[in-house]
C-alpha cells in the first residue's frame, strides 16, 4: 500500500509563503491533521527553525512541543541537512548529536536527512546518532539533472544509503525537474537493485509534480509527498486529495480521509489570505516551466530577485538565469539545493552584476573549492581551483573533522539569565545573533507577564513567581523548585 506524507506544516508554505506561517495558525487543525489519515506529517526543520526567530519571534522547539502534543497518529517528520543540520554550515559533532537527540526528544519520530552534494560522509553522525535514540531515518538522494548524474550514479547513491543503515530512501527533487518516466525508471532501479522502501518528493514548479507520484507509484514506490489542496501546487507540491483519490481508484489505498483533508484545506483557504504579501502566487506564474532549463528552486528564484533588486539591476535576471548553469559546470555540477543555491546563485548574480566573471569570488565559493563543504559530484575547473587556492590543496577529509567541539564553550557563552531550557544552547550555536536578539525579547515579555510577590521562608522574605493559585495557598516557584508558601502582602 502507498501511504501519504503531508507536508503542509513545514515545505508548503516554505515554498509558497516564505515560510511565514505562524504557529497560531497551525494549532486550530491538528486535531484533523492527526485524524486525516497521513504516514507522517512533515511540519519542522528546513526554514522553519530560523523563519519563526528571524521574522515571527517564535520558539521553533516550542512549535514542535505544541505539535506534538495534539498529534499521535500520524509520525512527525523534520528535515535535516546532515552536517548542516537547520543552518547553512558545518556544525561540530557534538552539536550535531544534541541536536538530533534533542529534536527525537521534543517529538520527532523520522528524521529526513540529505546532503547538498550528496556527500554521505556529512551524514553519518545525524544518521548514527538519529538510529541510536530510535527514530525512524529517511536518506535522501539529492536528484538533480546534470552530465554526471546518471541512473548509475543515482544507484551507487541508494547502496551507500543502505550501507548507512537508512530505513527508508528519498528521492528530493527539490525543483520539480523529476519527470514522470525519469521517476519510475529510479524508482524501479532502486527497489529491484537495493530492495529499500522509497519515498518520492518532488514540487509541482514544472508542471510534473502529480504525473510524477502517479509514475512512482506504479513504479513501486512506498511514500508520497503531498501538501492539502489549497496549499499545493506552483512551488508546492501535488495536491492530497488529487493523488489520495487517484490511487484509491488505482487499487493503492493510501487510506486518507479526503473529506477530514478538505476540512483543512478549506482552513487553509481563508488562512492564507493573511500571508497575502508573501504569496508566491501573486509573485509568479502557478507553472514555470522555464525550471526544466535553468533547474532553479522558487526559493533560490526569490533570493536572486532581491539580490539584484538591491544592485537595482533587476533587468539582468535572464543574464543570471544563463549564468547560474555555467556557474554550476565551474564548480563540479552542485545540486541546488539549501546551502548550494545561495551559494551558486550569489556568485552568478556577482558575476553578472560586476561584468566580469569571478572578478570577485565570495567567502562561500572559496570554501566549497577548499572542500569545507563536502566532495562536488564532478572535479571542479581546475583554472578555478588555481584562482582561489594557488598551490594548496583541497582538503579531503570528512569536513567536520576539522572542526573542534563546541557545545561546552557556548554554555559558558550564552548568559544564563536568557537560558530557560537546554534547548537555547542549541539555538544560539545554530544561529547566535538571532537567538540572543529574540532570547532578550523573550525575557522582556515574561518579566512583564509574569507576576512577582514577595513569600516569607523563615525569617527571609524572597522574591517568587506564583504558578498557580488554590484557595488557601499558592505554589510558587523559586529558581528551578515549586513551594506551597504563605502569601505577604505588601
């Protein structure tokens, strides 16, 4: 049977709504979402653990904590890139093992975790340290449409996943470039040649998002990715109840409620009207086939018209567009994906911008051909490797290998006054400016929340926050303890 993974809560509005939506406006259809039928819900990681501290002031763990406390059907989902884990660099070891043991704590039950350059050396200690605390681990082959990118290499990709101990491999097209019969083709690949459960993602940019699920599951597939109806489609993916009723009709069951989904999609409906400003719909049109040629993401598309709104050099978006594929050639044919979109795509724009090509080359592409990102899929030009690194060498070394431990030194960092929770550590390492600035909000808004009375312990009159009040006493706490105190009043 092929089941259903909705990914509303996280990629769809990521794609469609610059990842705005606020947890406020999840919560009122999670009790429909838990009921709705879907294998999993992919609704964290990606953008949406700096988008909430960037733009919406929101605790990420705090949306995951809220989530996960209204869903017990279907498994939560996050999307981890590897090393990268929710940034856009390596992380130490340490780091990365916290988090993912923190993530599984707070609720996560699949992790979904890739690579930008399909380097599995960057993915061992998520996967490792995700397969030791239990959770459910998802491998992603990064698919993208390059002369390297065969379907031989697509398979040795599958077996270096299944010899990372992957439960399930994912197919990421994270443009929407897979075509129907390229989908069943792989799909068929890597069940006869590696024999393990597969998941297609793919977004609707292109126009081939639903015949695409369609063909995987013909093909054997054993996990789709879809976003309800009304939050599907353009740079979204292919709609649920479209590909729930297909299936059904086709013998394959996903066993999805498509009256509860229209519920929520009819929610959605008047939601995102609210996020009308951020709305790739009235930015773009609902099909760009222009992706089948320069293979750019919508979000990539999006951050390459404000970078050269910022130049005011917006008439060169079709410059960029031709540039960013022979950018991509330079340095080895990257999939763009999160990190190496922007990092491609930056360098395009500067290229275009400044009239001359590599005139400037920005810190992010010196360190790619260092390899601090990870082994390209081809040789990068060799005349580029000289320009940036003269007579050195690359390193060829696990990335992470050279970076030092980290997690001990930012708890002396961070100010405890701002820490409430274990999880602060990991904010601040992954993202330090952001997260004092909102840690320092978030003080300001509790100290005038809560309400501070003065309790008598002994002969010594301490300062408490009262917790809860009964008839005839009230709990207070004190630093990290809970006390029954008699109240003073002033």
């Amino acid at each position: 049977m092929v089941k259903l993974n909705d990914l509303t809560l996280r990629d769809a509005h990521q794609s469609l709504l610059a990842t705005r939506l606020k947890t406020e406006d999840m919560i009122p259809v999670l009790e429909l979402f838990d009921k709705a039928g879907f294998y999993a819900l992919e609704m964290w990681g990606g953008a949406t653990f700096d988008a909430p501290l960037r733009y919406l002031k929101e605790d990420p763990w705090e949306r995951l904590r809220i989530i996960r406390a209204n869903i017990r059907r279907p498994k939560l989902m996050m999307l981890l890139r590897g090393q990268n884990l929710v940034g856009y660099h390596h992380y130490p070891d340490d780091i990365v093992e916290k988090f993912v043991e923190k993530a599984y704590e707070n609720g996560i039950d699949i992790f979904r975790i890739f690579d930008a350059l399909n380097d599995y050396r960057n993915l061992i200690t998520s996967v490792k340290t995700a397969k030791q605390v239990g959770a459910e681990v998802q491998i992603c082959i990064v698919y993208t449409i390059s002369p390297v990118h065969t379907l031989e290499y697509y398979r040795k990709l599958a077996e270096e996943a299944k010899a990372l101990d992957a439960d399930t491999i994912t197919i990421k097209d994270m443009a929407g470039i897979l075509e129907p019969y390229t989908a069943y083709e792989l799909v068929k690949m890597i069940k006869k040649e590696v024999g393990l459960p597969v998941n297609v993602h793919s977004h609707a940019t292109a126009g081939f998002g639903p015949i695409t699920l369609i063909k995987s599951a013909e093909a054997g597939a054993d996990l789709l990715d879809v976003a309800v109806s009304t939050m599907s489609m353009a740079t979204s993916h292919p709609p649920a109840e479209t590909i729930a009723y297909i299936l059904k009709k086709k013998g394959m069951d996903p066993g999805v409620d498509i009256n509860i989904v229209l519920k929520i999609a009819e929610y959605f409906w008047e939601v995102r009207k609210k996020y009308r400003k951020y709305d790739y719909i009235y930015k773009g049109p609902v099909v760009d086939a222009r992706v089948i040629i320069h293979q750019i993401p919508g979000g990539m598309l999006s951050n390459l018209i404000s970078q050269l709104e910022q130049y005011k050099a917006l008439d060169k978006l079709e410059q960029v567009l031709e540039e960013v594929p022979r950018v991509r050639e330079d340095l080895g044919w990257p999939p763009l994906v999160t990190p190496l979109s922007q990092i491609v795509g930056t360098q395009a724009v500067m290229n275009v911008v400044l009239g001359e090509r590599y005139k400037i080359i920005i810190k992010e592409v010196k360190d790619y051909v260092k390899g601090l990102y990870g082994r390209p899929p081809a040789p990068i030009k060799e005349w580029l490797v000289k320009k940036v690194l003269g007579d050195e060498k690359p390193i060829d070394v696990r990335p992470a290998d050279l970076l030092e431990p980290m997690y001990e030194k930012i708890k002396k960092e961070l100010p405890r006054d701002l820490v409430e929770k274990e999880e602060d550590y990991l904010t601040y390492a992954l993202f330090p400016e952001e997260a004092l600035e909102f840690f320092k909000y978030r003080k300001e808004l509790r100290e005038k929340a809560l309400k501070e009375y003065n309790v008598r312990i002994g002969e010594k009159m301490i300062t408490a926050i009262i917790e809860e009040a009964g008839e005839d006493s009230y709990s207070v706490k004190i630093g990290n303890q809970v006390f029954n105190l008699e109240l003073i009043e002033d």
